[in-house]
C-alpha cells in the first residue's frame, strides 16, 4: 500500500508499496509546519525540489547525504546542489515533458507558473509501480494547460496549493481541480506562515460545490493518505 505524508507546506513524503521513500520539496528544518526532524525520516531513496525557493529546495541536500537517494531535476537547480556538496553520480537532469525513471517510479516533469532564481519551477507527476499516479503542482498560479496534464494522466492524488499570495488561492485551486479531474485532492502551500490562507474550509467547500465527485482530504502536518 502507497503512502502520502504532509510534512507541512509544500513537503511530501510518498512511500510506495515497495517501501521506496521519496520527498518532494524537503523544507524541514525551519518550517513552522514541519512537525518531524529530519533525523527521523526514513532514509531518501529520490528526493524531488519543484523549485530553488528556500521553502522548497530545504533540506534536500542533507536527504541526498545517506545511502542510494538520488535527485532529480532541472540543469539549473540539479547545479545548486552540486554546490551545496551533493556528488554529481547522485543528481539526474531532466526538465519539462521529460519522463524518467528512478526509485521504482517514473517522474515526470510539469510546468508550473511562479518565479525562481534560476531554471524555471515545475510540477513533478510520479507514476507508483503498481500505477498510482500523482501530480505535485509546485507553487504555481491556475493554468488552462491543467486540464491537458488531466487528459494526459489518469491522476489519482493532485497535491494543490491553496494558500494565496504566491500560488493559486482556494477559489483557484477549486477550478484547477475541475481541470486537472484527479480522484482526490491533497491541499498544501496553506497555513505556513500568516500571510497565506490559514485552513482548507473555503477550499473544500468551493470543491465540494464545482466537483463533488472529488475527495478532498485535508491532512494535518505529519498525518498521511494510504491507499
Ligand atoms: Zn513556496
């Protein structure tokens, strides 16, 4: 059974049915929402940045510092982490529409509309080995092309931001979900910091309302999806 768990923020932990660990956007340390240490992670077998924002890039080379994880990413950012000490043979170049594989899962990397220092920030969809799929947005603003990525892939779980300011808000993420027409729907990039939104009610509301067909599951910090 594949699990999701929300590390506050952006950050994710999915587990496939074969135990492989991987991290999207690993902001551990200093992440008002993160409610683990790092040190009690289980060891990373790929770690996955959207974009080179300290609230996503984090701790990702310090996830790469164990074992066998690897790194996927874009030229620019996969640069980042060779800078901050990551040896080359654990970092894997890919960028936009490209698929590939790694830990068991084929990583697939989407557009994302928002801002970075370098490269460009992307949206990451991971098909699990026994066909899960899951689409990570990034920050990103609504998009019409959403609704391609949803014909494109039979998306399962859609992991949103929903928090306004710097990525969609709730009443965009509700229309990105009608677009994008996953089974289920995880809101994240909420709650962080008090500028953003600070629950998912209106968000789960305005879904229920435009899409009733599409769970919504509002996770907790630390708490996680099995499916
Ligand atoms: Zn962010």
């Amino acid at each position: 059974m594949a699990k999701i768990k929300w590390l506050g923020h952006a950050a994710f932990q999915i587990t496939t049915a074969q135990g492989q660990h991987i991290y999207i956007d690993p902001w551990l340390e200093g992440n008002p929402s993160c409610p683990v240490a790092k040190e009690d992670l289980e060891p990373a077998d790929l770690v996955l940045v959207t974009h080179d924002h300290h609230d996503h890039l984090g701790d990702a080379a310090a996830l790469l510092e164990e074992g066998g994880a690897v790194a996927a990413g874009q030229p620019e950012l996969i640069g980042q982490l060779e800078e901050a000490g990551v040896p080359t043979e654990k970092l894997v170049g890919m960028n936009i529409g490209g698929s590939l594989e790694a830990a068991g899962v084929v990583v697939t990397m989407t557009q994302a509309f928002h801002s970075a220092a370098q490269g460009t920030p992307v949206g990451y969809i991971l098909t699990l080995p026994e066909g899960t799929v899951i689409y990570h947005a990034g920050d990103t603003g609504i998009f019409g092309d959403m609704e391609l990525l949803g014909e494109l892939y039979d998306i399962d779980v859609a992991l949103l931001p929903i928090g306004s300011v710097f990525t969609m808000d709730p009443h965009q993420a509700a229309m990105a979900v009608e677009l994008l027409s996953p089974q289920l729907v995880i809101p994240m990039h909420y709650g962080t910091f008090p500028a953003l939104v600070q629950d998912a009610d209106e968000f789960t509301q305005l879904v229920g309302e435009r899409t009733p067909e599409v769970k919504v599951i509002a996770l907790e910090p630390g708490a996680k999806w099995e499916f």
